[in-house]
C-alpha cells in the first residue's frame, strides 16, 4: 500500500480520541499485514519554521532558500510545501512495496508524494490550518476540554499539508505563517490558559533522584567564569520572583540553574547544555526576568508596535507555550508582561496579543518573522535572545530564519545584546555556526551526560523486526497498564494508522503531529496531559522539551534518524528527578546506522548494552561516528579549539576552580 493510501485509509470519525473504523484487511500487504516499512533516514518533524514570504529587508548569508530538496518538511513548515502542492496527487500508490519504503525518493523532494488530498475535498492546497473553525477554543494545552466534532477537518480527518506523510523538520518550516497574508486566513484563537493562581502555579513533585543532580559533574568553559550560586536566596533575585519560585514549589536549584543563573545575570552570552528534564527552562527565565526588573522596566502599555525587551524562539507550538506558561508563572505579580504567539493560530489573534502590551515575546520563528514582517513588533529594545533547543533553531531547517532574525533593520547587534542558547544536544558543527550569534567571550556550561541520554531513564532496546512491530507495541503497553505513554513513530501517517491501530485493541490513544489542526494537536496533547488518553503517538514533533507530568514510559516505535534526536525523545521521561522507561524497537534492516551511537548512549548511562546490539555496532562502519569525546565524561562539549581562557570542572554545589580541564584535548576529537 502506497503512503497515500494510508492517508485514505486512515480517515475515521473522530472523537477525543480515536474511534476507528479498522479494516485490517485493507491495510494490509505484509506478511502479518503490516504494511509499514522504515526507511533509515527517517525524518521528523518540527514546527514553525521559516515563513515563505522573503520579508524584502531580511536578508540571510544561509545559503537560500529552505534546503527544501533533500529535507522533509516539518510539521508547521510543511505548510510552504503546500503551497506547491497543486500537483500532487493521492490515492496512486496502491503499490505496497511502494509505502514508506520509498521515501527515498520522497526525501530528496516530495512534489510527487505530495497529498493534494483535493480529490476527497479533504484539505485545501494550501494548508491544513484553513479547515480549523478556529474559534472553537479546546482548551487543549491547559486541561480537559470538549471533544472535538467528529468530521472533515476536525477530527481524524488529517488534511495533509505535505500529504507525503514524511515528517520532515529538515526543510522549511512554517509557511503556514505566511498564510496570513498569502493565503486562506488560520481562524484558530487558542484558548486562554486559567488566569487562577493555582493554574498558574500547578507543578509536579520532583522525583527521588532530584538529589542526585547535586553529584554530577558540570564543566563551565570560558574566561572568567562567574562564580555558581548555590541557593536561590544566593542568587539573590528580586523580592517578587522569589516568592514565585517558592508559589512554584523550587526550593533547589538544579546544576544547570547553579551555573547558568549567575552567567546570565553577570550580562554574559551563554551557550547550556544539560540534560533533558533538567530545568533549563528556568535557568534563563529567572535571570532574564530578574536583570529586567533590576533594571526597572517598565509596564508595557496598548500600543501597536511594541518593542519587547526579550525574545524566546522554540522550535515547536507546544514548547513554546510551555515555556511562555512558565514565563507567565515568574513573572506573576510583576509589570513584565509575557506574551506568546505561533503558527497554526488566527493572525490577527496573535496582533491583538502583542498589542495589549510585550516585555517578553515568546515565538515560533515562522510566526515571529511575520509578526516582525508587518511591524508589530519593533526590535530596537531587545537585550535578550533565547534559543531554546538551540541546536535545532540553528539547524538548516530553522537556521536561515534565526540568521534573519538577527539581521532584521533594529535588532541590536550581538554585542548589544545578550544571547542565551539552551539544549540537551550540542553537536559541533551546530556550536560553530552559533557563534556568529554569540559574543566571542560567551560561556559555555556543559552540565553531567549533556547529548548523553538521562540517567533516571531506564533503556532498553529490543530487537523488533518491521512486521513484528505492532504486536510487541500491543504486548508492551499491555504489560505497563495505565502508565501514560508516548510513542514515537517515524511519520505523521504512521501516527494516525498507529493510533487507529491502538484504539481497535482498546487502548485508548490519540496522536500529535504537523499534519494535524492545531486545534487538535492541542486537544491531543490536553487529552493526554489529563490522562483521558494515557498513549500519546507521536511524530518527532513531540520530541523536544514537552514537560508532560508523569509519563512513565516512552516507545520508540520506531528509532528516530539521529542519536540526538533519541536522547530528546527518551527525555520526555524521566524529567526533574523522577524515572522513566524507555523502550525502543531496533530493526536491524533500517536501524544500523544508530548501533555505534546507541551503544555509546548506554553505556554512558550506565545501561545493559544488549550482546546483539554491539555484534552490529561494530560490524557496521558509521562514516563520522567516532564514538563523542573519548573518555570525557561531557557527550558534548565546547568546541572552540583555541580559547585560551580557564575551564572549571566541578560537581554541582562546589565553587568554581579555574584548573583547565585535562578532559578538554580528549574532547576535540
Ligand atoms: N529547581 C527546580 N526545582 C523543582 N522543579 C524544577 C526546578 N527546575 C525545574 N523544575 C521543573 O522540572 C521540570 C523540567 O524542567 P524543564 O522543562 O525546564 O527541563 P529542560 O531541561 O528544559 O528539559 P528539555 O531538555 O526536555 O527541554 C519542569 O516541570 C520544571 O518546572
């Protein structure tokens, strides 16, 4: 069966979650019917990327355009493939070798994949987020909300913006911002999130390992280092934000805030790696607010172009609301005001919100470009750049729009402005375009196994042929009950066929990915978060940064295509101290490539490396893969060769020293 058909078939009614109307027999051409193949260079998907439209004053040095030949759109992203995508066709793939297993070819460029799903009156060739009734509120992101109607745009019908399936966060990302001006208007007003205190203030207890951060090793490089704090009270932030931080229940501070809080308030640009669930979040949000109130801000009133003093880019929708809910959270009961806006959502919504007044603008680059594009938002104010998942925003997916960003007429040149960069990864060559957005002096603080996977997730990899995929999905989430549970599968259609799949044998289940309305990614998420669907089929859209309480468990259905990718992945568990499993599906046949790396992550956490695994890992030459930095104990590391500067190297909690750090020529391999 062709990809497209999945997409057919695919279509059910709609409830909260999945009520499918499963005919097995259609889906299948396997040999247990399993249609499914993967190919190795999976792609994922992100959000917001790029708008389409060249805002005439931007200009970028990245090479131009969008990489869209050889790189999968990604989830919002797909929305400028779209735009392309009257050619494209569905339903002529019949051909079940022809199913994912071609997507060769659709990566080098999906045109000939591309679902113009038309033909079924389905979806526009413009974008899914044309069908969103858009003032429906879900209330998706902050809890529980009505079902979703049933029905064409609205429930599991998945009008397909790429309609290739393939989850491709490499290529351009957010045309949909661009929809806004170019063509049919998004309608969809995210709900407003509970303006109660104790909404605002809800959190979840750290877990019993949240002591144990205090023991790993942090490694702080750089000239002169600004000393750790070791207590909030030593941070000595302003009076209103500490009280926050008590409403929000931190009563410690994790390795990464030690090191990163005080880099922040010295004025320092700052590079931070830590692992995931590891509080990176609050690591920039708490020195930014507290440098903004020391220096007396001032409220920001009506008015129609603001000029906000702090700008966060995340790659996808659902971070960047998170990270604009724990903004919100901080800054309670001061004059900052925290506003948020991505794509998938009404344009003049995310005006009105800007309007009413924006110290710190949190964003999706496609929808931040646009907003920039019509001058709502004046740059000339802004003294902190956030990267969230930065080594993600400067990938060539969502690099190109991050270079004009910072190129766009007003905003302040790096060494006017402070620029903070945060993930759980920092591959090197992404470290090295960093720098053109970061001062010379800036820091770089690699806390414990940073690109390593956490080690409150217990792994393990299972050997698990293409065909024998489902039933040992089926098998595992029986076996773990009630636990909430995100699988990840490779492409949007596979989430759908998956998520249908899981529904038919009663395990109730919903699924996020680019494909879907953002009314319904957020009901997804909603449904999940509250625990009314404990399985959460996921694209890689879901990878990064979603800080879901009590997700016990994370099913790489199928592996992702790069190591980072899975350490992101894996981190949805696990987070702030608690454990987490993690459960992976290796098909040897499409899944080689990750041995190396795969045993290297393990064994770093101290994991069972399966005998299996490493006879493949080392009958497999990975071109590149030398295994991260021998016998450092930093998975990533600084990769400026030359500085010249004192490198610290403690565990968290231990003033700074500034030994050079013996690791570091081991590190530059
Ligand atoms: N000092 C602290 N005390 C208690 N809880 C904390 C502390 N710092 C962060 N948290 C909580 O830990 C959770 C994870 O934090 P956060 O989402 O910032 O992690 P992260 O490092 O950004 O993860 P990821 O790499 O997945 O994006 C959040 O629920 C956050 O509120």
């Amino acid at each position: 069966m062709g990809d497209e058909d999945w997409e057919a078939e695919i279509i059910t009614p709609h409830l909260s979650s999945y009520v499918p109307v499963f005919e097995k027999d259609r889906y299948s051409s396997g040999a247990n019917g399993d249609t499914f193949s993967k190919t190795p260079a999976s792609s994922s998907e992100m959000d917001d990327g790029p708008s389409r439209r060249d805002h005439h004053f931007m200009r970028s040095r990245f090479a131009s355009g969008r990489s869209l030949g050889n790189r999968e759109s990604n989830n919002d992203g797909e929305d400028n493939q779209t735009r392309n995508r009257g050619f494209s066709r569905r339903g002529g793939f019949q051909d079940g070798n022809a199913s994912e297993a071609s997507s060769s070819s659709r990566r080098g460029g999906k045109g000939g994949f591309r679902g113009g799903r038309g033909g079924f009156g389905l979806g526009s060739p413009n974008s899914e987020y044309e069908q969103d009734e858009g003032t429906q509120r879900t209330g998706g992101l902050f809890g529980p909300r009505r079902p979703a109607p049933s029905g064409p745009g609205n429930g599991d019908v998945y009008p397909s913006r790429s309609g290739s399936g393939r989850d491709s966060w490499k290529s351009g990302a957010e045309g949909a911002e661009s929809e806004d001006t170019q063509g049919p208007k998004m309608t969809y007003v995210p709900p407003a999130p509970p303006e109660d205190e104790d909404s605002i203030f809800a959190h979840y207890q750290t877990g019993i390992n949240f002591d144990k951060y205090d023991s790993i090793l942090v490694e702080v490089s750089g000239h002169d280092v600004p000393p750790a704090v070791l207590t909030f009270e030593e941070a000595n932030l302003c009076q209103t934000l500490t009280s926050n931080i008590a409403k929000a229940g931190y009563t410690k501070l994790t390795p990464v805030q030690k090191y990163s809080i005080p880099v922040v308030l010295a004025g320092r640009d700052l590079m931070a790696c830590a692992q995931t669930g590891s509080g990176k979040t609050a690591a920039f949000l708490l020195p930014i607010l507290a440098n903004m109130m020391r220096d007396g801000i001032t409220a920001s009133r009506f008015r129609e172009l603001q000029e906000p003093e702090c700008i966060i880019v995340a790659p996808t929708r659902e971070l960047i609301n998170q990270i604009y809910l724990e903004a919100r959270k901080f800054s309670f009961g001061t004059c900052v005001r925290a506003v948020v806006i991505y794509g998938g959502t009404q344009f003049g919504h995310s005006v009105r919100q800007i309007a009413q007044g924006c110290n710190v603008l949190c964003a999706t680059p496609g929808r931040l470009m646009d907003i920039i594009g019509k001058e709502k938002i004046g740059l000339r104010q802004v003294r902190y750049l956030v990267l969230d998942e930065a080594d993600r925003m400067l990938d060539m997916g969502f690099g190109p729009e991050m270079k004009k960003l910072i190129s766009c007429p007003g905003m302040p040149s790096k060494e006017q402005r402070q620029t903070l960069m945060f993930s759980a990864t920092f591959p090197e060559e992404i470290q090295r375009l960093a720098g053109e957005f970061l001062k010379p002096d800036y820091l770089f603080v690699a806390v414990g196994q940073v690109g390593g996977a956490c080690t409150d997730v217990q792994q393990t990899v299972l050997q698990v042929g293409q065909y024998a995929k489902r039933e040992k999905l089926v098998e595992t989430l029986r076996s773990t009950g009630d636990e909430r549970t995100m699988v990840f599968v490779e492409t949007k259609k596979k989430a759908d066929f998956i998520a249908t799949f899981l529904c038919q044998e009663k395990i109730s289940t919903t699924s996020i990915h680019g494909d879907r309305e953002q009314r319904e990614r957020e009901q997804a998420l909603g449904d999940f978060r509250c625990g009314k669907c404990p399985v959460l089929v996921a694209t890689s859209v879901a990878a990064r940064g979603l800080d879901i309480e009590n997700v016990q468990h994370v099913i790489n259905f199928d592996l992702p295509s790069t190591i980072d990718e899975y350490v992101h992945r894996i981190g949805r568990t696990g987070r702030c101290g608690n454990t987490g499993r993690a459960v992976s599906f290796f098909d040897p046949e499409s899944d080689r490539h990750l041995a190396q790396p795969l045993v290297k992550i393990l064994s770093d956490a101290q994991q069972d490396v399966p005998a299996w695994l490493e006879e493949i890992a080392f009958s497999t030459y990975v071109p590149g893969f030398s295994g991260g930095p021998r016998d450092s104990v930093f998975a990533s590391v600084d990769t400026r060769k030359n500085y010249q500067g004192k490198s610290t190297l403690n565990t968290a909690g231990f003033s700074a020293s500034q030994a050079p750090n013996p690791a570091d020529d081991e590190s530059w391999d």
